[in-house]
C-alpha cells in the first residue's frame, strides 16, 4: 500500500477542522520502536520485523497439517514458552514458540503488566472485514504467514462512518475515508501496536483498522496479544 501523502493529511486535517487530534503512526527496523507507543501522538507502532526463513518454512509446515488451529489463553512471560508450545502440540515448532514467548515478555514488560490475553489462530477469511477501532487500551498484532492487517492514518478518516455511521454501506461507499490509496498495510512480520479507544486521552482516536481479505485456498497465521489485568 502506499504511505501517506503530507500534503494530502494537511488537506484532510483542514476539512475535518483544526481541533481534530493529530495522530501519526511510527515505524522502525529496531524494535525500541515499540516505546512510542507512549507519545500522545502516535497510534499505531511499527516494528517492521523480518522473519527468519526457517521460521516461515516451519509456519507454512504447521499450517499444512492443521488448517484450522486456534488457540487463546492467559500467559506469563515465565510460563509463555511452555503454555505455547504444549498449545501448539508439535516439539518441530520450538523456533515459532520461542518467537512467541519473546513478544510476550516484551509485551508484558512495555506495559508492565503480569500476564497478557493470548491468541493465535490460523485464519482462511477476514475475520473483522469492516473497518473499526477497539474499545481497549492497546493491542499487538503479527502476522506469521500471509497477509496482513489493514489500517487507516487516523487523519484520513470521517469517523462518523465508523460503525452504524456507515448505515449497512461497505467501506469504500461509506465515506469513511476518502481514497483507496488511504488504506495501508502492515507485511507479514511486523509486529504492531495498535492504540484503542480506552487508552487514556486517546478516546475518538483509537487506530482503525480491519482484517484484510484472503484470496480463495490461502491461509494467514494470526497473533494477538491484550492487556490482562
């Protein structure tokens, strides 16, 4: 997809009028990206992650045999490891488990927090289609195959055409946002902090966001983490 064009957000910025907040994204090849997380301006954080090619090989391998795994639990960063790879029932999987349990550990101690809402799931359509933000502080999402997540810079958005605001019309008849070259994308890999509505100071904020659609016969592994008090 591609990035957002400066001139065009100073555009939108004066349509929807001066005291609308100003939300930026931030993105990063290191991942002490993900600290911005806390800058009032920023919605959506970026580490734009690589996945080692052993790990995508042995992703594509699981999926090959288990097409419609899910699975969600509550974990800490000491008992992430063990939780996953018992979840993930396949000792060839050690390299995805540990993946998961370092994203856990980071999670948990950006927001020092002492256990994290976990799910995983192997996904063969989109699972919120509609764009939307949530009603939670802030939510980490990657994709370890396929596509990606979608989003919206919160500067291209009329909000008002957010949910019932859109009155049954699909996203890109709604007025939700005004090109089709708005919509970005994250790739497979990058990890993701999305800042939600209950963020404090962020309420009318929260990064909007969708599923993205799966061409017929492909898969996408998800990966989320929640607060979880």
């Amino acid at each position: 997809m591609n990035s957002l064009n400066p001139a065009r957000t100073s555009n939108v910025d004066a349509f929807y009028g001066s005291e609308a907040k100003i939300r930026r994204a931030a993105q990063s090849r290191e991942p002490e990206v993900l600290t911005d997380i806390y800058h009032e301006q920023t919605n959506i954080v970026i580490w734009q992650r690589e996945l080692s090619a052993t790990l995508k090989n042995s992703v594509s391998t699981f999926l090959d045999s288990n097409s419609s795994f899910q699975t969600s639990m509550t974990v800490t960063p000491q008992s992430a490891l063990s939780s996953i790879s018992a979840a993930l029932g396949d000792t060839t999987q050690l390299e995805l488990s540990e993946n998961i349990a370092e994203l856990v550990d980071m999670f948990c101690c950006l927001f020092e927090l002492k256990r994290a809402g976990l799910r995983l799931a192997t996904l063969d359509r989109a699972m919120c289609p509609k764009f939307h933000a949530d009603k939670i502080p802030c939510r980490l999402v990657t994709t370890y195959q396929g596509i990606a997540t979608e989003w919206l810079p919160h500067q291209a958005i009329n909000r008002e055409k957010l949910g019932l605001g859109s009155k049954g019309k699909p996203d890109n008849q709604s007025g939700l946002y005004g090109d089709q070259h708005d919509i970005q994308q994250l790739k497979c890999g990058d990890v993701a902090l999305l800042k939600g509505e209950l963020w404090e100071g962020n309420e009318n904020a929260g990064l909007v966001h969708r599923s993205p659609a799966l061409p017929e016969g492909q898969r996408r592994m998800l990966l989320t983490l929640d607060f979880c008090y």
